[in-house]
C-alpha cells in the first residue's frame, strides 16, 4: 500500500539528525564506471535478437501537404523491409511531456522543413537509410512565414500589470531602456534520440532515451492508441537530456509502429542532424526591458516584454520572464509576451526554460542601470532585493542571494574591478563582471519503493537519471536513512513498471524523488523502532545496526523477512505559504582582444545556495554544466536559422560550437550551507538550472567592463564585439 504524504504534513529535517555523514558527501556515481566503459546500455545498445533498423523520412519542403509517395520505387532495393509514411500517429510533433499541449496533426501537413512524416526499415541501418534518402515524394507547397520579426500572426501569451510602469519611468532619477536579442539554442544532448521496440502480443516494450517515463507511458499509449497497461518503457541510462527528451518524440513513435507491422523489433535511431533538425529547440528571443529607478539605484519599477516564437497552436512559450517576477522589487511592473507563430521547427524547453535567457537580458540591464545610476552592480543588486514576493506579498522561504553576492565578490576579488577600459595588458582589455542566479524551485508528486533485506537496501522508482546523479543521490538517501553504507543500496531506475516518479526535468526531479525515497526510509524506521519498542524518533541505525536507548540489535537479526515500503510526496498547501527558489550568484572576469573582439573568459566562479545539497560532487557537475552553457549562451551558441525555409543551419557542433576545453578556465563553484523547510521534506531545492541562470550576463558584463562595448546580442561574436 502507497503512504502518500502532502509536504505540510511532513515534519522536515531527520535528515540533519541521523548523522551518518552520507548525505551530502561527495561520493562518486555507483553507475560512473559502466557508463565509461561502456558497459552501461543505452536506448540503442539494449540487446534485442533479430533487430531491424528504420531510418526517418523528412520533409523537404516547408509547408504544405504530402500528395504522393513513391513507396514502390524503394520497396525493391536490397534489404528493405517497409515504408511507413504519412501516419499520422508518427507526425505528432516531439510532446512537451507534461510541459505543454502538443496537438496530433494531420499526418499528410508538413509544418517545417525537417520533420519527420515517415520511417524506412530494413535490415541493416545503411539500408534504410539509403532507402530513406531516395524515396521520391511530391507535395503541394504553401507560402510558410518563418521569421519572427514579421510573422503576421503572432499572440499575447502573457500579460500582467502591476502598478504603474509608465509613471515610474517619467519619474525615474535613472532609467534603462534597451533591448536584448538571444539565439536559438539546441539541447544537444551527448546521446541522440534512439529507441528499440519489442511488441509481445498486444504490449509493447520501449527501450528509450526519456526523462519522464510515466508521462512518456501515456504519451506513446495515446500515439499508438493503446491502453497504458500496454506500454513498458525501459530507460535506465541516458545521455542527456537537458528538455529534449521530456516528451515522446518521433523516434519512439516510429520504431512501435514500424515494429508492431513488421512484427520484429524496430531500432530507430536519429543522427546528429536529424536532432537538430527534428527536436524541439529553445526559442530565439528578443526582449525589451525598461528599468525604473531612484537616485540611489533602488527599483520603481520593471518592464519586461519579449517575442518568441513557436509553431501555430503548439502550447508551450518560453517563460522568459520567469526570474523578472520574483528577483528584484519595485511596485510598478508590467510583462508582456507575444509569441510569433512561424514555421521553424517547434520550440519547447530547453534546460531553465525561462530564466536561461530571460535572465541574461535582465541582468545585462541591470548592469546597465548600475553604470546609469553609479552604484556598483553588486550593491545595486543587494539594494533591490525585495523583503516579499513584489507581486504575491508572499514571504520567500529560504533565499541567500544576497550572502551568495557577498560572498561571491569576496571570494573573487571584486574589489580589484576597475572602470570600463582601465585594464589592459598588452592587446588584451580586461574586465570583471556579475549577476545573480535564480531558477524557482517546483515539487511535483513523486513515488517509489524501498525494501529492507537482511543485507542491504533496494531502492525502485521510474525516475531517471539524465546524467544528473540520481543512482547516486537516491542511494544516498536511503543509506543516510537506514544506516547503510551506500554500497549496500541498490537504486533501480527508468522502469515504468516501477513506481511513478516526477521524472528528471525543471530541476524537480531530485527534491521530488528524493522526497518519496526519504519518506519511505522513514516508514521503514518506524517499522524498525515498533519492533525495538521505542519511537521513531528515539531510533539510530547505523552500519546495520539498530539502536533504541541501551538496546542495540543487528538489522540481520531483526528482520525476518523483507520490509516494504512504498510512500509518495505530493505537494501540499506550503507553496501557498512561501516562495521558494534556488539563488546564486555568477562572477567572470574577461579578455577582450583590442583588434579582433576575440573574447577569452579567464575566471568564473558560482555561489549558489539551493537548500541541502544532496552530493557536493554530483551538484557541483550540474554548476559547472550550466555555467559552461553561460559561457556559450554569451559567446558561442546560436542556432541560425534560414532565412527562406526556416530550417537551422547550424545543424552540427562544428558549427553550433559549445564552449569546449579551451574555451573554458576554471570554474569556481561553491555551496552555502541551507534548508528550505517550505521547499520539500529533505529541504533541497533543484539545482540542474540554476547554474546556467544569469551565468552568460557575468561573462558579457565582464566585456562590458573590459573594453566599454555593451553587448545585447547574444551570443556576442567578435563580430558583435567590435
Ligand atoms: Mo528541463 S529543460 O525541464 O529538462
């Protein structure tokens, strides 16, 4: 039977009193040596006899309709096994997972050049693929808008007011007005998007790549018009997903089908092109932020508009005002947000949807207005930190920013900062630069089940691991519980016959499953404690021992059988008591080129405090990952798309360049101790987001500091520098 708990029915912080030290210790991922020696099985490596391999058919054309396939021309080349094409249970565009509304589509529109209407099988993958490539298709072509910046049909997808903006900025001491142009990102996850179908009779098992398997269940179910009970999704390693893989996507779609036909497993795997080409990509943005303030630098009040783009009636908008909300105060406030909709392949979450770039642009006008009104931007920062919520009057639970500030410019020197153009060594300008981090902090219903043996621990739940560190941090928890070195806890996961979990994804997955597991090892200690006959409370286990007050028995000696226990977190009503949020701040300090814009990041360093920190070593890896994307948001990263067929062109990593080896110095991070007693029972809030977070602002900030050019066209390329 499921415990369930709602989070104010939990009394938190056990986790400070069972003492075992690990929690939070920075222990290595149990899985880290499969995953490098290649013994860790991906979507595409499960091994599955008799294999066929189907390749994806794509559209040439931008939009319109498919008129006529020419299966029969390929039908007869070697090794094809069929053609399945305009299907329109395959067209479905990648979901959002729980994100937003994905609508199924006709399966003969074609909505952006790319995406896939089809799969070839054949028994080997060059087959298919050839096959796919020479499929001849005829198609009635449309007039397709691709450019945002003219779309004829664009929508309100936010609008809210608070006060007044337009007075505030009339009597402003100092103003900011600008605005800020961000690239389209990709995900760009190590491993593409892949997935094996094996049909039993009527069920369906699906080796896949996906961060949130009970909504990718239902997903495929509904794709494929089968009953949930039919689908077995099997995910337990997986390269990265970083929003791309919330949602079931073609690949998955296109092997069930091709499989159940064929009546043989299907592998359908996407190349790297294909991935640019076909996944969901992060919104390019271009916003507006005006900035009201008093003579000293404190807020009257913000302004943040922006337009993104999507295709038509796709439900999801990037919250780029997500941070503006929350991080600073100033009574007058008004958000306004069209989304253009334009025929580019669709949009949808890319890791920190949201604050990623809506908070590059605030923090660059925040820089801004410190250089307006000659407050430091620190200072200017610690000045507007709101004592409540701006909007809700709502307290906010746990939030350091402004110790992070503090003791990010300690750390880094900030004093040493000069004036715009002071420093220079030889060719070579160089500046420092901030801004802060916030990413919000969800809690979503999360479940699983841990048993007790005489031995050890088994920890099952269908949340994934995205590369993140759930094997680790899930063992952790349960050790630091049951008293168990974490060797003696096996953590299963990415099995959808497992208990439901949130899944990996808006930086929830480790506080909501954690929280399940948590609150499972402690049913399993009260079980415990009955059985020495003392309270809960009064229990210390440790190493396989059982201690109440002078009695002491070994774990082995009073356990007959397995304990079982299965709990669930759901949220309560807490939210509706305090804000919660993870914050940091994000320091860098430049070289800027004289003759060539050339722009080398020589330091960077994150102060983050996002309540207890599960794994110092797993949680410092999420910083750096999302810092790295900082510097790549302010310097390197642009999907560019077509200006004539809207498609990206940038579709490979020689071309969409992540900041690589030398592209990166030393990173810096570092963790203020804190508990969010509002956030969730085991008092840690998401992290996986919050590092990229007002990480690209430090590094374009620090340009702006370097050689006096104001950059609000990310990424800044020499060509943007100059
Ligand atoms: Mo995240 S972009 O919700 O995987």
């Amino acid at each position: 039977m499921t415990r369930t708990f709602r989070m104010n029915e939990v009394q938190p912080r056990l986790l400070d009193e069972t003492g075992q030290g690990i929690i939070g210790a920075p222990l290595v991922r149990p899985e880290g040596h499969l995953k490098v020696s290649g013994q860790a099985t991906y979507a595409a490596e499960a091994k599955v006899e008799n294999l066929a391999h189907g390749v994806l058919v794509r559209a040439t054309i931008t939009k319109g309709r498919v008129l006529k396939v020419d299966e029969a021309g390929v039908r007869d080349m070697p090794g094809v096994l069929a053609v399945h094409m305009t299907d329109e249970r395959m067209i479905r565009n990648p979901a959002q997972g729980m994100m937003g509304e994905s609508p199924v589509r006709d399966g003969k529109y074609i909505e952006y050049l790319g995406q896939p209407i089809g799969v070839v099988v054949a028994e080997t993958f060059e087959q298919a693929r050839d096959a796919a490539q020479r499929l001849k298709i005829e198609y009635s072509e449309e007039e397709a808008e691709v450019d945002p910046d003219n779309a004829s049909e664009t929508e309100w997808t936010d609008k809210e007011d608070y006060g007044d903006i337009d007075m505030a900025m009339d009597k402003a001491a100092h103003s900011v007005d600008e605005e800020y142009i961000t690239a389209a990102h990709v995900a760009g996850a190590m491993e593409p998007h892949a997935a094996i179908a094996v049909w039993e009779g009527d069920k369906v098992t699906l080796h896949g790549s996906c961060q949130l398997v009970q909504f990718n269940v239902k997903e495929l179910a509904d794709a494929l018009n089968i009953e949930e009970e039919n689908v077995r999704i099997l995910s337990p390693y997986i390269g990265g997903g970083f929003g791309s893989k919330l949602g079931i996507s073609n690949e998955a779609v296109a092997a069930a089908i091709a499989a159940k036909d064929l009546g043989r497993p299907v592998r359908v795997v996407m190349s790297r092109q294909q991935v640019f080409d076909a996944v969901l990509r992060r919104t390019e943005t271009t916003q507006r932020i005006r900035l009201a303030a008093e003579a000293d630098g404190t807020l009257l009040g913000i302004e943040h508009r922006d337009r993104v783009s999507n295709l038509p009636n796709e439900g999801f908008s990037e919250p780029t005002n997500q941070a503006t909300h929350f991080l600073y105060g100033g009574a007058n406030r008004r958000y306004r947000q069209e989304t253009a909709r334009i025929h580019r392949n669709p949009s949808g979450s890319v890791r920190a949807p949201g604050e990623a770039v809506g908070m590059v642009a605030l923090e660059t006008a925040m820089d801004e207005l410190a250089e307006a009104s000659g407050v430091d931007p620190v200072e200017l920062r610690l000045r507007n930190i709101p004592e409540t919520h701006p909007e809700t009057g709502l307290p906010y639970s746990a939030r350091m920013l402004a110790e992070c500030l503090k003791d990010g410019a300690s750390s880094f020197g900030w004093d040493q900062r000069q004036a715009p153009r002071a420093r220079r060594e030889g060719d070579w300008f160089t500046g420092m630069g901030v801004a802060s981090a916030a990413r919000m902090n969800m809690l979503l219903p999360s479940e699983a089940r841990v048993i007790l043996t005489p031995t050890g621990a088994i920890v099952e739940t269908d949340m994934t691991d995205i590369g993140t560190g759930t094997y680790a941090i899930l063992g952790q928890i349960a050790g630091e519980m049951l008293g168990l070195p974490r060797e003696l806890v096996e953590v299963r996961l990415g099995d959808s016959s497992f208990p439901k979990a949130a899944g990996s994804g808006g930086s929830f997955g480790a506080a909501s499953s954690g929280s399940s597991v948590f609150l499972a090892c402690k049913a399993i200690r009260d079980q415990i404690a009955d059985k020495m006959g003392c309270g809960g409370d009064d229990l210390t286990l440790s190493n396989g021992l059982a201690r109440c007050g002078n009695v002491e028995k070994k774990l082995e000696d009073l356990i007959d059988s397995d304990i079982v226990e299965v709990a669930q977190i759901k949220p309560g009503d807490t939210r509706k008591e305090a804000f919660s949020s993870g914050f940091g701040a994000h320091f860098a300090e430049v070289a800027v080129h004289a003759w060539t814009g050339e722009v080398r990041v020589k330091r960077m360093a994150g102060t983050f405090a996002a309540g207890r920190i599960l794994n110092e070593r797993t949680a410092r890896s999420q910083c750096w990952g999302g810092m790295i994307w900082g510097i790549g948001t302010a310097l390197t990263e642009a999907a560019e798309h077509d200006p004539r067929r809207g498609h990206i062109i940038t579709r490979d990593f020689a071309n969409y360049h992540m900041p690589a080896h030398l592209d990166v110095p030393q990173l810096d991070v570092k963790f203020l101790e804190e508990r969010d007693d509002y956030a969730n029972p085991i008092q840690a809030k998401g992290i996986g987001e919050l590092g990229i977070s007002g990480a690209g602002a430090a590094v374009t900030n620090a340009i702006y500091n370097a050689c006096g050019v104001r950059i609000r066209k990310f990424p800044a390329h020499p060509d943007v520098v100059l």
